[in-house]
C-alpha cells in the first residue's frame, strides 16, 4: 500500500537565488541573506525580509537584527523586489520607500 503514494510524491525541484545586503548574490541561505528568489515548476515567488509588519532595512537601526527570531521573509511583488535590490545596491532610501509604499499594496 504505502508504494501506492510514490506516483503522488514529486521530488522538490525548486531552486532558490539568495541576495545579500549589499544586493549580491550570496551562497549564504537564510542567514544574513535579505531577499531570495524561490523557483519551482518555472514560477517565481519573490521574498524579502520584513519586521514588525515593515521591510527590514539592513543599513537601519535594526542591521543587527538580521537573524532575529522576529524576521520573517515576506511574499512581494516584482515592483517590490525591483526596489528593494536597487536599495540594497545603492542605498538610496527614495529606494527604500519605493519598495515600502508597494509593500503595502502586495
């Protein structure tokens, strides 16, 4: 009976792309990564990390709260994480409220 599942069960396939705080990809996963791409199936989710209901800001008062228990990643749109990334590569803040203003809207 239990052989009866595996035709159910798919392998996870999915591929993540993890982005450091200063934009860049990074080998490092959850960690001191601030946003990740998730693909599975050739659908994307978008991910960036937030706290207290805001993006988390990396060069902010809260930077040493990167591993907090309290961070968790968020589900964003594109518009999003397009803001987000230029943040973390320019350090911009206009960037910054960019991507918290859409953030709102997700």
């Amino acid at each position: 009976m239990p052989d009866d599942i595996e035709e159910f069960l798919t392998p996870d396939d999915t591929t993540y792309i993890f982005y450091s705080k200063d934009g860049n990809v990074t080998e490092d996963e959850v960690g001191t990564s601030c946003a990740y791409v998730a693909t599975t199936k050739g659908k994307e989710g978008l991910y960036i990390k937030s706290m207290r209901g805001n993006l988390f800001d990396p060069f902010g008062m809260d930077e040493s709260k990167i591993n907090s228990i309290s961070i968790k990643f968020s589900k964003v749109s594109s518009e999003t994480f397009d803001h987000y990334l230029k943040y973390l590569k320019t350090k911009q803040n206009n960037s910054l409220t960019w991507a918290g203003r859409s953030f709102l809207n997700d």
